[in-house]
C-alpha cells in the first residue's frame, strides 16, 4: 500500500517595510487626545501571507482537505488573506462540523437524557413561566404557549450566538498555537454548534405545536432562509467580537451583561402587540428583527417586511466592516492570546 | 530558492497588561529567555526573534538547540505559520505539517480507535483516507484490544504511543517536530526508531528543537544554536 503523501500547509510570508505604517484610527485617536488602545506601532500591517490553496489533484489526493503551495511568492494583501481565510474555512466544512459535534457529545457523555439534557433546560423554562406570565398579561394560555416557546428558542440560539462568538478565538487558543489553521473555522463551529442545539430544543417547540396548533401557513417554507440569514449575520458579528474579545478580555463579560438585559427589552416573553406607543424600542432593536423574521413565519404564518429588509441591510454592511476589521487585525489574533 | 528562508526575521511579543515602568529603557540579559523591553506605551516587549536569516534547503534535518527560551518554539511556530513575522521575511515553500503537538485534537473520554480517527481530522486528512491508514496505526502502537478503551484509561506511555502512531504517518515536505520524540518503553523504542528514520527520510525538510543531543545526532545534519533568539552558530 503506497505510503500516503498529506499535504499540509505550505505558506509564504513576506513582511514589508519595517516599522510599518500608522493606521487610520491612530490618526483619530491622536486627534481625539485619547488613549488609544490599539497602539501597537512597531508592528507592519504590510505582511503578506502568500498561499494559494488549491486541492490536492495528486495520485494520493483525497488525503487532505487543505492542500496549498506555492510555486513564488508574491506578497498578497490583507484583504486578499482575509478572504482566502474565510474560503479556507468554508472549504474544511468536515472539519468544524466534526469538532462542532464532538463538542456537544462531549457536553452530554455519561448523562441519563443523553442529547436531550440540552433540551431539558428550555422545557422546564417555558413549561413553569408559561401559566405565570399568560395570566400576567392576559393572555389566552394556548396562543401563550405557542409564542413563549418559540421565542424563547430563537432567543436561545441568537443570545448563544452571540455570547459564544466572544470566547470563539480565547477558546481556541489550544489550536492556534500548534497549527495554523484558518480562524473563521472556530467561527463557522462555532455557529454550526449552536444550530445543532437549536434544533434541539426544537423539539419542545414541535411537542407544544402538536398540543396547540398555531397558525402553519405557507409563509413556513421561509423559515430556514431566515435562519440561514441569522447564521450569516452571526458570523460577521461573531468574526467582530472574536476579534475584539482576544485583544480586550473584558468584552465577553460585557457583552454578556447586555445580552442579559436584552432578553428582557427584547419581546421574547410578552408579545410585541402589548408594546403600545413605544414601538421606537423595539424597532430600534435589532434583536427583535432576527426575531421576527425567524417567528413571524413560524407561528403567525406573516413575514415583516420591514424586519426582513433591516436584517439584509445589516447582513451587507456588516460583511464589509467584519472584513475591515479581520483583515486589520488577523496578523495579530495569534500574539493577543 | 530554498524550502525555508529566513531574512532579519523578528518577532515581538506585546505582554499586554504588564507595565514597564519599573525596567530600564535598555533592553536587559537574564539566563533564560528573549530580551525585554519596552514600547511607546509602556508594555513589555519581548525579543523572542531578534533578526536571524537562514536558508534551509531540501534534504537539510535541522536540529534547534538552545536554552529554555532561546527561541526555539517560537521559531518552530514562526516557519508554520502561527506567528506571522514582524519585521524581515519568511519564506516556506512546500506542505508543512506541524507536529507541535501531537496530542492536539484527543479527547480523553472518547476510545482510542475515535482518537484517532479525531486526531486525523485535526490534522485535516479525509475520513476516506483514515479509514486506509487506521489499521497501520492500531497496528504499529501495539495497543490491542485497548484501541476501545477510552484514552483516560491509558497509561500516559500507552497515550504517547497512540500519538506518536498517528503522527510518525503524516508526511510533508516540512516537518517541524517540538521535543516529544522520547516516547514508549525499549521495546517500542526500537519500532519507533525504524518509523522515524522512515519519516525522517520521507520528509524534505525536517526541523525538530530538542534538548537531547543523542536524538539530534541521530537525525540531524545541521544543527542551529539559538540564543535570546539570536542564531549563535550554524553548521
């Protein structure tokens, strides 16, 4: 049996001027006479990582999932790394996939619900606060039910999303300091993992649809285009926060501070129609679009176009300033941790 | 042009959260590690890589030497890709496998016969060609019927010879191996060396730092003194 021939990584790096060159925000910090605390001037922005990713085409191909060499080198910009990272990433989707799952088997190993343990936090959340808060706001018990469930899941999925971006790159810190790997790859297992246990708890949803049916309509067959375009949006955001997270590490407190606040500003628990003369809160808040366009179809079988239109803004822009920051601050991801 | 290339390669570690004030501007020598200093805004600065070129060509097994500190995992890391240069150039052509660690990816209360098949898909190899080289690796680690057994039950020998198993498979054209290659018993240390030689002929270039020189002498053919992370000789 021919021995087998993986073919790693090849990279080439080529650094440019040294002493490098003064970013824009140090300029504004200057400015501004404030402290800046990116100040980090005696490092050059201008490496250049030259790799050209291509698959394995040789008689042992199939080896490796990254196969990238380089016949010369020249030097690519920051942005051109970003995006080769970010394709890189996509391209090993066995990879994260895999680690995404071994990291909820590992969660539930040597457990009595198995998976399901997952599950069980959600049900008992929604099945005790169900019968309190209907009466508190007067609320027909069945419809109660069918709204807290699903918003209370979408809400777990968007707030997990959220938290969990920060500590994406803290927590792979194993990883970045043995091998180079592409950094969207904790991002993309990151969410993927999350999508896993929101299908999970999904069930508790099912189960509360099968004892009160809502209103299932053909508006249905949007909902995983939604989520797919709350996952896109969490990976931006993610990508951000990541970044940020591993260079100031009181972020993910934080940003776990608000996320805890935004639960209760957010209509998850009580419906977004008892909200009356002060729609500007909710409309302001741009939690409550990733939650509508997700709950919207599900139970009230309506799309908010003006949600939908606000989370497609937000998808575009937000990719163009998660691709400032990342290709800024990728270089360095590895020396911050 | 060579595999490897280095020219006035430096990196600098930012201690973020440290304040200099208490150091001298001028950078200061201690025993062990790169030099310290300051920058503008009064963090520590550490000199892990303080301007080296070299040019390693194919065919060259590098043996790094030096004290705790000297630099030499840094370097390792630097040539992988983890630590993209600061100032100067670094140029690697060809696939790298970097064996820095080579527990990483190993779960301790999965069964051995799933670590390596995690280990593997760390490594980014296709579960396709797992299934192909899983059978040697069970083979070669002489582990038995403990392949099905979680990795918490092993012994941290049994443990190093799984990992050594799934690492000594991997072939690149750089290797960068990081001070583990001690490993197993006198019985499986005579396997292992067959296997290593076996790598070691596989591999283009290899670049293995190490504190024991009876291991370089066996594999290297040039050996890198590092110090402070300055290249003290080369031969």
């Amino acid at each position: 049996m021919p021995a087998p021939n993986p073919r790693v990584e090849a990279m080439v790096v080529v650094i440019g001027v040294k002493g490098g060159y003064k970013p824009l925000s140090s300029h504004i910090f200057n400015i501004l006479n404030i402290t800046n605390p990116w100040k980090e001037q005696w490092y050059s922005s201008q490496s250049g990582v030259s790799v050209k990713w291509q698959r394995d085409e040789l008689e042992e191909s199939g080896r490796r999932m990254l196969a990238p060499m380089t016949e010369s080198f020249p030097k690519k910009s920051s942005y051109e790394l970003a995006v080769t990272d970010f394709s890189d990433g996509l391209r090993v989707y066995p990879m994260w996939m895999f680690l995404a799952w071994q990291e909820i088997v590992a969660r539930y190993r040597r457990s009595v619900l198995g998976p399901f343990w997952i599950t069980l936090n959600m049900a008992i959340m929604i099945f005790t606060m169900g019968p309190i808060y209907s009466s508190l706001f007067g609320q027909d018990l069945k419809t109660y039910y069918v709204f807290l469930s699903t918003s209370v899941v979408i809400w777990g999925l968007i707030s997990a999303l959220v938290n969990e971006s920060c500590a994406a790159f803290i927590g792979a810190e194993g990883f970045v300091k043995q091998m180079k790997l592409p950094f969207s790859l904790f991002i993309f297992k990151m969410v993927w993992k999350n999508i896993i246990i929101f299908f999970h708890n999904f069930l508790v949803v099912l189960i509360i649809f099968f004892f009160f049916p809502p209103d299932i309509g053909i508006h249905v067959l949007l909902v995983p285009f939604t989520l797919l375009l709350v996952c896109l949006n969490a990976i931006w955001f993610g990508t951000i926060l990541a970044v940020v997270s591993a260079r100031f590490r009181d972020i993910p407190q934080i940003v776990n501070s608000f996320m805890g606040v935004a639960f209760f500003i957010t209509p998850v628990m009580w419906q977004p129609s008892l909200l009356v003369g002060r729609e500007w809160v909710m409309n302001a808040n741009p939690l409550f679009h990733f939650m509508e366009i997700v709950r919207g179809p599900l139970i009230y079988n309506t799309m908010n176009y003006n949600s939908l239109q606000i989370v497609c803004i937000s998808t575009l822009v937000g990719y163009a300033l998660m691709f400032y920051v990342f290709q800024r601050h990728r270089a360095r991801i590895a020396y911050w941790l | 042009m060579g595999l490897v290339k280095a020219e006035d390669l430096v990196i600098k570690f930012s201690v973020y959260g440290s304040r200099g004030r208490s150091l001298k501007n001028t950078s200061l020598r201690f025993a062990t590690g790169g030099r310290l200093g300051t920058d503008e805004s009064d963090n520590i600065v550490v000199t892990a890589i303080d301007n080296i070129s070299f040019e390693w060509r194919e065919g060259d097994r590098i043996g790094l030497v030096g004290h705790n500190g000297s630099g030499k995992t840094t370097l390792l890391r630097a040539i992988a890709g983890i630590y993209e240069p600061v100032c100067g150039s670094l140029n690697v052509r060809g696939s790298i496998a970097s064996m820095l660690s080579i527990t990483l990816g190993m779960d301790s209360e999965v069964s051995g016969y799933e670590n390596i098949i995690m280990r593997y898909t760390v490594l980014g190899i296709k579960r396709s060609a797992i299934t192909q080289m899983i059978d040697e690796v069970i083979d070669f680690s002489g582990l038995g019927d403990y392949i099905h057994m979680p990795l918490r039950t092993y012994s941290s020998g049994m443990s190093m010879r799984l990992a050594f198993a799934i690492s000594t498979s991997i072939r690149a054209d750089v290797l960068l191996m990081d001070e583990w290659l001690s490993v197993g018993d006198a019985e499986f240390s005579k396997k292992a060396e067959a296997r290593l030689r076996k790598l070691v002929d596989n591999a283009k270039i290899l670049v293995i730092a190490s504190h024991s020189s009876s291991l370089i002498e066996m594999v290297c053919n040039r050996v890198v003194h590092l110090e402070h992370g300055k290249i003290l000789s080369h031969t």
